[in-house]
C-alpha cells in the first residue's frame, strides 16, 4: 500500500511551512515515527515522524513551501526492510556504476570552443520591466548587469542574483554566500517591521541597584540549588515577579488594541525572549502572576531547554501578554526593545555594572542595570508606562517587601 505522508498543522493560523530539512533521502527504508525531516513554521521549527514503516519517495525538495495538507512524500508500506548487508553492497558498488558517467562529462568541454559568442543587439543591457524594478530596489545601476537574456538583454534572473558593488578589490579574500532565510527568520522580520510601522512606539527608561537582589541569591542561592534539584536562582524570577506586580497596578500595560476595541487580561502570561539555534524564539510562562520563584525558574528552565534543543512547539509561542528580553547576557548595556506585536509592552532587561552613585548623600559603588521599556502609545499613555517601569523598579530594589511579603526563605521555599 502506497501512504501519502501530508503536512499536519502545526497551528490555528499557520497555513504552510517550509522544508528545512529532509533527514532521509529518497528511497529509504524508515520506521514508523521515526523523525524523517525538519520543517519551519512561522513559529517554530518542527519534527515530521514517518507515519508507517516502509520505503519513502520524497515529493518535495528542501526550501520548498508547502501549503498545509499538502503530500510531501510517499511511503510503500508493503516494501520489505533491507537486510544490513542489502544496502552496503549496492552503496560500494556505486562508484563503478557511475564511472561511465564521469566519462561522458568528461568529453563536454571538447563541445565548447565550437560555441559561437552570443550576439549582441540594440537589447544588450536593457532590463525587463520586472528586472529594472528589482534593480532599482537594490539600487544597481543596469550597466554595471551583465545580461543573459537574448542579445544581452537582463532578465530577472540577473537582476535577482546581481549584487551592488562593493568598491575596487586591494587584496585578502572577499568571498560572499548568499543564503535563504528561514520562514521562522521571515516571519521575525516582517513582525519587527509591522511593530515599528504600525504602532506609535516609545521607550522610557529607568535604572535599579541590583545590590538587594545580589544579596539575596548570595545568601541564598546554595540553599535554593541544593532544595530544588539543581535549579538555579537567577535574575528573572525576581524580574517576572516585579513585571506581574507592576502589572497589576497598570494594567493598561497588560492589554492590547483589537481596531477599535482595547483587550484588557486579568492574568499575566508572560512571554521571555530567548536565543534559539534557529534565531530568536519567545516561549510563554503562563500565569506567571500564580507562580512562585520556585515554579518560575522552572519552568523558564524548561521553555528555555526545549528552545535550544530545538523542541519548542507552537503552543509554547502562542499568546503573551507583555514580554521581557535580556540583552545584558550579550553585554549590551542599553537597547529600545521592539514591541512584540500585538502585546503593547516589552521590558529590556541590560548588563550589570559597578557604577559610583549617591546614596544618603555619600558616593558609593553599586551594581548598576539600565531597564528599558517599549510601549506602544495609542494604549499607553506617559503616566502608565512611566509609574509601570517605576513599579518594577521599586520591587526590584525592596524585593523582600515587595515581592516576598517579608519573608525571603518562605518565598523562596527553603
């Protein structure tokens, strides 16, 4: 029996994705939900397992876009399964058999001097009317295209793969690769560009002493660890906990604009950008504003494994309601994060650094971090979004107070 093997839906709103890469080759002998290729969304990265044993046809090549429901490839679930020894002898008899093959190529250049030179016409360097729009959006001058086309006209080939000048070469390599990006890359850049062109978005900016919050994970953090099996008490339990309280003091930070209409939540769904092998991905701590620092570490260590391993899933990107981002792990030590769209907030976190400012009075040395706070204005207005970072800062600078109702080693469950 021949099965069909279609593209599941990863998503509600996802109608096609693209093969990134195909994990068995044409011809194959596979097993049931065994991983047979990696597909990008415009979410996530996904595993696509064999339905049936038997031996796959593949119907679609690698960067293909295929809508959704589509056939990608076929299984022969009545093939039998090759013996170990079946497939090494044909895969070392291969060589002899394509050796013929070699030859003929071999003899191809002998064709060549008999070629005559294309001719030239009054349509040398002219581009086709697609060509020139695409040459002008690069801004690449038609003289400097070499046309393929009939009688040197440039076509829309050339003009795809042209690249502008990059000056008079003095030496050294200069190689260029030209790479296509991933769906998931895609989608990133068209949600930045929407979130900069079709909100009115502006950043305000504060700054907290980390010394309360150092003090707290030095005294305690080895207790926390060795209580929690091994997990770590870091910086953005004490962040998410501040975000959800300042939340529910602004709450118009905590909703979104639906045309004409304002959606405001009673929950914080929490969504934390993070660095995944196939670029920036932006898991969702749900309820965040239920969780304690024990439940929130876990599960950021959680979302923040699966999106390294490669494992995320859709679900664990749908939704949010504000999001937090971390520049500081890079070094950077001041940004104007880009609201995630249609969240309306997005809080950066920066680096640390020991900086002299005064306190009673007196110059001391504390650990300094800068915290920026994008917001999109049509929602928010100045009072929100400036008493919203004000409110994280207060908590994060009174944490035992603010965040752990006086009682550090009761909130941290040790």
């Amino acid at each position: 029996m021949i099965l069909e093997m279609k593209v599941p839906s990863p998503g509600e709103s996802i109608k096609e994705v693209e093969i990134a890469t195909w994990l068995v080759k044409d011809g194959d002998y596979v097993e049931k939900d065994q991983a047979i290729a990696e597909v990008d969304s415009d979410k996530a990265t996904l595993e696509l397992p064999a339905e049936m044993s038997g031996v796959i046809t593949l119907k679609a090549e690698e960067g293909d876009t295929v809508a959704v429901g589509a056939v990608v490839c076929l299984i022969d679930t009545d093939a039998a399964k090759p013996a170990g020894d079946a497939t090494a002898a044909p895969a070392a008899e291969a060589p002899k058999a394509e050796a013929p093959k070699a030859e003929v190529k071999a003899e191809a250049p002998k064709a060549e001097p008999v070629q005559a030179p294309a001719a030239t016409s009054y349509a040398a360097g002219t581009p086709s009317p697609a060509a020139r729009k695409i040459l002008d959006e690069k801004n690449i001058a038609p003289a400097t295209v070499s046309g393929t086309g009939k009688g040197g006209r440039i076509t829309k080939d050339d003009a795809v793969n042209a690249v502008p000048s990059m000056g008079t070469p003095t030496g050294g390599s200069r190689g260029t690769e030209r790479t296509k990006l991933s769906m998931l890359r895609r989608k990133v850049a068209e949600r930045l560009v929407s979130a900069k062109n079709e909100t009115a978005m502006l950043t305000t900016f504060n700054e907290v002493n980390m010394t309360p919050i150092n003090q707290i994970r030095n005294e305690y953090k080895d207790a926390f660890k060795a209580k929690h099996g091994g997990l770590g008490l870091g910086f953005m339990s004490f962040f998410t906990k501040a975000v959800t309280r300042a939340l529910q003091l602004y709450p118009d930070v905590n909703s979104m604009m639906d045309g004409d209409y304002k959606i405001a939540y009673d929950f914080a769904d929490i969504s934390i950008a993070v660095s995944g092998p196939k670029g920036l991905m932006v898991p969702v701590v749900r309820n965040a504003e239920l969780l304690t620092f024990r439940g929130i570490e876990a599960e950021i260590k959680r979302l923040a494994l699966r999106a390294r391993d490669g494992q995320i899933t859709v679900d664990d990107m749908t939704g949010g309601t504000f999001t937090i981002t971390n520049g500081g792990v890079f070094g950077s030590m001041l940004s104007t994060p880009i609201i995630n769209p249609p969240q309306s907030g997005i809080l950066g976190m920066h680096n640390i650094i020991e900086r002299p400012i005064a306190v009673n009075g007196k110059v001391e040395i504390h650990p300094m971090m800068y915290v920026a706070l994008s917001y999109d204005h049509r929602i928010i207005d100045g009072r929100e979004s400036v008493g919203f970072l004000v409110a994280v800062k207060e908590a994060l600078e009174n944490p035992v107070e603010l965040l752990m109702n006086g009682d550090a080693k009761r909130a941290l469950e040790l």
